[in-house]
C-alpha cells in the first residue's frame, strides 16, 4: 500500500489524508517535466533547487523525502498487476477510513471521499497509467482529481467518470499540452480533459493568441485559483473552493507560481 499524506490545502478536514506523492522530477517520476525558463523543473541562475515546490519540500524534510522514495520504489519495482494490486489496496483504504469518518460525524457516506492524485511527482510510464485507470474505476463513490504533464498517459484516464484531469501546462509545453487536450476532447465530443496553467501571472489569454489558428473554434479561457489569489484561505482550500473537483465541468485553472 502507498503511504498517504495529510497536505493542508487538498484535506477536507484536519488530519485526513487524501493524497500520495512520488519522486519529482525527470530522474524521479516526471518524465515530462519541463526544464526550460518559466517551466516546473527549471533551475534558475544562482539557484540550487528547482522551481519545483517538492524540490524545496524534500529538501528540507528529509522524512518527506523517505516517504516519496518509498511509494516510488514500491511501484517502479511492481509488475502491472502488483502496481494494481498496491493501488486498489490503497483506495479501498481510504475509502473505507471516510466512511467510518462519515459515519461518526454523522455525514452522508461518500461525503469526503475526495482524493488528490500526485501532489508530488506524476504518472512514469504506460503501465502505471493503466494501473490507475483501471483503480479508479473500480472505486466510483471515490471523486479523484489530479494534474499531469504525462501526455501520454491522457488517453488511459481520459474518459473516467470519476476522475477530474488537468494537463499541466506552463510556457514551455504550452502548445504540445493544449494540441493533447484539444484532440482528445475532439475524439470524445467532451471537455472532460482540462488544462491548468502555471505562470506568476495569468498570461494564458496572450500566449493562445500565437498559436489560436491551430485550434478552430476552440476558446479557452483560465479561471484562477482562489486560495492562489488570497480569495479564500489556503487551508483546506480545495474543499471550500470545489472548482478543480467536477469531473464533467470544463473549468481551466491558472495557477499562480510563487
């Protein structure tokens, strides 16, 4: 089983654990990171850490760092069905601790049963992605949402009923991550696959403006993140805010970078 973590923005209530991380990174779980200036694994000049908010992270916690090396090397080392294996075990787990939360709260069942996919590291090849397709699946009453610069493993989670997908995009894979987006969604007739967007400032209207003339009678637009821009506060944020958690709403997100 994958070793949960308590991440005060994502939880929707103190102590719950509502996510799992992995190694950051193009040598950890990230081989589409992005690594030019402006992208998510860049190294600015005089700079020793990546842009990267993990980098940071694992860092200065070196507790933090152990946990994300051991879900890692747990499923790296996992054949398709172990990696399966590892990932309905650890849904049903929490499934089944909301549940008795709910129950002694005396809230409807399924009332937190919110789980954010990768608040470190992302999807590292095919076999992973199919692993969590296939999980997700098999746990309906669990709402995922998650972000990925794996284009990809798209396909494999695109058409979940359950699962919010963002592909995240900033200055460097802007282009490849919306044509990904755009032509999925064209094959399924949806805007189930969204896009986030990280920059200092919401740049995401100019930026199209370029490239709008390859994708007709398409009109994007970014809403931002409201913990991002100081409307709401940023713990438990993305329960008090919702905006990123409807998996059949086409709601793009901006993301401030700090």
């Amino acid at each position: 089983m994958l070793q949960l973590s308590n991440d005060s923005k994502t939880r929707f209530y103190k102590g719950q654990k509502n996510t799992h991380g992995l190694m950051p990174g193009l040598t950890g779980t990230c081989p589409c990171a992005t690594t030019g200036e402006g992208g998510c694994w860049y190294v600015p000049k005089g700079n020793k850490l990546h842009v990267c908010y993990v980098d940071s992270c694992i860092t200065r916690l070196p507790a933090t760092r152990n946990m994300l090396q051991r879900n890692t090397d747990l499923l790296r080392n996992a054949g398709y069905e172990q990696k399966l294996a590892i990932l309905r075990t650890t849904f049903k787990q929490f499934q089944d601790h909301e549940i008795k939360y709910a129950k002694k709260h005396n809230l409807p069942e399924y009332s937190t049963c919110f789980f954010r996919l990768h608040w470190a590291g992302d999807i590292f090849d095919n076999d992973y992605a199919q692993a969590l397709s296939h999980a997700i699946l098999e746990f309906p009453n669990i709402t995922f949402w998650g972000y990925t610069r794996s284009l990809f493993a798209v396909r494999h989670l695109a058409s979940l009923p359950n699962l919010s997908l963002y592909i995240s995009l900033d200055v460097c894979n802007l282009k490849e991550g919306l044509k990904t987006c755009y032509e999925i969604n064209k094959e399924l007739k949806t805007q189930k696959v969204k896009f986030s967007y990280l920059d200092g400032v919401d740049t995401f209207a100019e930026k199209f403006e370029q490239i709008k003339h390859e994708f007709p009678d398409w009109h994007p637009n970014t809403v931002p993140c409201p913990a991002d821009t100081g409307k709401i506060t940023h713990e438990e944020s993305c329960s008090k805010c919702r905006l990123c958690l409807h998996p059949d709403k086409a709601i793009n997100i901006w993301f401030k970078k700090t």
